[in-house]
C-alpha cells in the first residue's frame, strides 16, 4: 500500500505544467469569461510620493533632475538632496487613517467589479510583507502589509483582486551615478536600485548597453513570484517600459502565473503595455487612451480621476463624473474594460470629490449596468460625431460627447443604445436604423431604463426617431432598450 502511494505520488510530481517559458505555449492562453463580463474596475497610486503630494507622482523622479522646478521645490521645502532624500519621506507615510475595508466597500458602491493597489511603483518602495527588501510598508511608514489588507477586503466585497507593478521603472529612476545625493549612497542601493550609467533612464530601451543586468532582472522577477505565492492575486498589471526586462525573465513570470492559477483552481488575467509581452499571450492595456474602432479582441484601458496626476497632490483637476462615464461606455462598446486610478492621500483617505465622482459613478451603473456589466460589443460600436484620437497618453486630445454619440451594447440578445447626452429638442435620431438599414428592420419598442414612461419612435429615411421621457432618469448618458 506504501509503494503504491509513493508511486502515485512521484506521478503527480512530475506532471507537467501546462505553459512553459516561451511564446508559443504562452500564446495558448484564453481569456476567461469572468473577464469578458468586467468592464470596470479601480486601483490607486499610494506610497512615499503622496507625502509631498506635489504635481505628480514623478516627484520621487523630478526631485533629482537638475534644473527642474519639482527639484526647486524639494530644496526650498525640505532642504538638499543629500540631507534629505525621497528615502526620508517614507518615515512620513504612516497612513494613519487607513481602512481597507471603508476602501473596499466604496469601491464596490462605485460600481467596480475588480480592485486592488499599487504594490510597487517606480520608487522601490514594496507594499507588502516581503522578505527580499526592508523598504516595504510593513518594516517601515505605516507597518501594514497594504497589499494584503486591500486584497482581504477587496474580495470580502465579492470582487477579483489585482495588483499592479511597475518595478522595471526603477532602473536608473533615480540618479544612482550622482554621490553628491543620496541615491548615489551604497547604502541605499536596495531602495535606489543598481549603478546605471547616466542616461540610461532615457536610453534603457534603445540601447542594449544601457540594459539593467541579470540580477536586476532576476529581483523583478523574484517579488513577482513573492506576490504571487502569498497573496494569489486575479489579476497583475503591468506599467509599460517592461521590454527593459529580459525576455526569458517576462516569459518565466507569465507561465509561472498561468501555472500558479491551474494550481489554485482558478483562471487569471495579466496585462501588458505596448509590445511588452508577445499578442494573445496577455491581455493588451492602454493607459490615458482609448481605440477609435471596436476591437475582435478584449483590451483594458487605464486612466485616472485626476487630468494630471496620479497620485493627491495639492492643486487636483479631476474630470468630471459626466466625462468618466461617457470614456467608460464609450470603450465598453469597443470591447474594452476600464481600469480607473483614484489618488488617497498620505494619511490614507479619500479625497471627497474623488468618493462625490465615485458614488455618482456607482448610481449611474445601478441604474444601467445591464447595459454594461456582462454585456458584450455589437455589430458597429456606435455613430456620432465623436471623432476619437488613439495613441499613448492621448485621452486630453479628445473632446467631450454629445448626444447625437450614441455607443451600442448587447446582452443576452438585448441591444442597448446609449446616448452619451440629453437631446435638446428632446428627441434623438439613430441613423444607423434608418429605413433599409442592414442590421434591423422591425422595431417593437423602445424605452429607457429608469424610466417608466413608453417612449415613441418613428423609423425614417433618416432614422430611428425616438422622443425622450419628458424626465431624465439620471443625470448621464442615457440607455435605450431597443427591441
């Protein structure tokens, strides 16, 4: 009975995994349904650089640079970079006014389906209980493990954890050649990061001879696989610039995550930037950007609340909710998701207009989730004369909508238009349905959700003519059931 365990045993252990370290296996990966159901979801810039809460979350990068006016200010605020460096806000972040929890059950109320924090940005600094570094929130500033607490409560609400990581900007963020700071101090290499030669900041993804090291690589990839071993996260994101990372290092991490989740028994998302990961191996992100054309594939798009920066600084520009959900149908029509960041501040709230924007947002998806949530894109995207700009950091480029933008959704053989604005003439012409157009010719009703009131239409050489409730419902875009 022993030798028949044991050789069960030895047949489980050497079972193979199912993707190994290249693109080809890698490539054989499929995006699970639960994913294609998600369509928004919330995470947050938070760490040492909230503490001076200065123009942007760059300020730990800016403070070094010669010439800037963020290095200005550090030094007439806080003195000279070798007295006091970005190191030294860390003692400040102490987040005292943290709750997970109160976190957590905002974000559900805004409507989010997946949500989770920044667990390393491009400063070093780990947000969670590591054993690789001392600079981590729990041996030091608030002496939490952020990334578990936010995961434990993020799923207490019933949604899928992801975390984010941007360790690869780190190489030569800081100006490690200069010993007249302390980023140039030895002693702080395991903040700082490696020597790096002046200018690879610029020239690391250019230029091989600028290229982080295998050791650099190596501590990359090893708190991934921490991450992954203690807090089995649903999703990890990545921040763009990962092709500074050696290839069979980006490979390993991903069948390590596709390995891990056959193990956990659960089916996971990773996203990338860019051509950073090989297309169809992971789930392609944009950041402040959106497509012009719905797409065959899903995608995710990342933006923030704040015009400007990601992370609370003084003097905010947040968008309005009006343009926050009109950028999140408006993509959800495109088969994308939205991944939105919101800015806490260093003790660790939520800054008011932020939670205003994010319990409107959530009020507007109560009504008319069910064109969004599990919905699926159509046969065209939507009309209107909404002319969209692609490209990286490009969402300032792109005006707000109007109701003649109508963005379409369908679920369960239920087709949605959604106007993303009120008609003035309080009427509003879909010209897609015109008199022999090729997608519908029968139209048996119409009506908006949230209201009760049945909606008249008229089919015409010019479209399908619907006369609005004589209320609005909300105060958004606004949904027609069409049947």
């Amino acid at each position: 009975m022993m030798l028949a365990v044991l050789a069960t045993s030895c047949t489980e252990a050497e079972k193979p995994q199912k993707y190994e370290a290249n693109w080809d296996s890698l490539k054989k990966y499929e995006v699970p349904e639960w994913w294609k159901n998600a369509k928004f979801g919330i995470y947050f810039h938070w760490g040492p650089y909230s503490v001076p809460a200065h123009k942007t979350e760059w300020y730990s990068h800016w403070m070094y640079e010669e010439g800037n006016k963020i290095r200005e200010y550090h030094e007439k605020t806080y003195g000279n970079l070798k007295d006091f460096g970005y190191k030294d806000f860390i003692p400040m972040f102490k987040a005292e006014k943290f709750n997970a929890d109160e976190w957590a059950k905002l974000f559900k109320e805004a409507g989010a389906q997946f949500a989770g924090p920044v667990a390393e940005h491009a400063d070093g600094f780990a947000m969670w209980d590591t054993d690789l570094t001392r600079w981590n929130s729990v041996d030091m500033g608030p002496k939490k493990d952020i990334v578990k607490l936010m995961g434990d409560a993020v799923r207490k609400q019933g949604m899928k954890y992801i975390i984010t990581y941007h360790r690869h900007w780190l190489y030569a963020w800081f100006p490690t050649w200069d010993k007249s700071t302390d980023a140039g101090d030895p002693q702080y290499a395991d903040l700082y990061g490696p020597y790096a030669k002046k200018g690879a900041f610029k020239m690391a993804e250019r230029t091989p001879e600028f290229l982080p090291d295998d050791k650099f690589n190596q501590e990359w990839l090893d708190r991934l696989n921490e991450l992954m071993d203690k807090y089995e996260p649903d999703i990890i994101w990545f921040d763009n610039k990962m092709n500074i990372i050696g290839e069979k290092y980006r490979m390993q991490f991903l069948a390590n995550f596709y390995n891990n989740a056959e193990k956990w028994g659960k089916e996971v998302v990773c996203t990338y930037k860019a051509k950073d990961m090989a297309e169809g191996s992971a789930v392609l992100d944009l950041e402040r950007s959106r497509m012009s054309e719905k797409k065959s594939f899903c995608w995710l798009t990342d933006d923030s609340i704040d015009w400007g920066a990601w992370c609370n600084v003084s003097d905010p520009n947040y968008k309005t909710t009006n343009r926050l959900i009109d950028f999140l149908v408006d993509v959800v029509s495109k088969n994308g998701a939205v991944l939105l960041n919101v800015t806490p501040t260093t003790e660790g709230e939520i800054p008011e207009p932020v939670k205003e924007r994010l319990l409107q947002m959530g009020q507007w998806l109560k009504l008319n989730g069910e064109a969004i949530y599990n919905s699926r894109p159509w046969e065209i995207y939507g009309e209107g004369p909404q002319k969209i700009v692609e490209g990286h950091l490009s969402e300032d480029k792109n005006g707000d909508a109007v109701a003649e933008d109508i963005r379409f959704t369908q679920r369960d053989g239920q087709l949605y238009a959604i106007s993303l604005g009120w008609p003035e003439s309080g009427k509003l012409t879909i010209k897609t349905f015109k008199k022999g157009n090729p997608y519908m010719n029968e139209f048996k009703s119409v009506s908006m959700l949230g209201s009760d009131e049945s909606l008249k239409f008229e089919q015409t050489e010019e479209g399908l003519v619907v006369t609005f409730p004589a209320e609005k419902p909300c105060d958004y875009a606004h949904v027609l059931k069409i049947n």
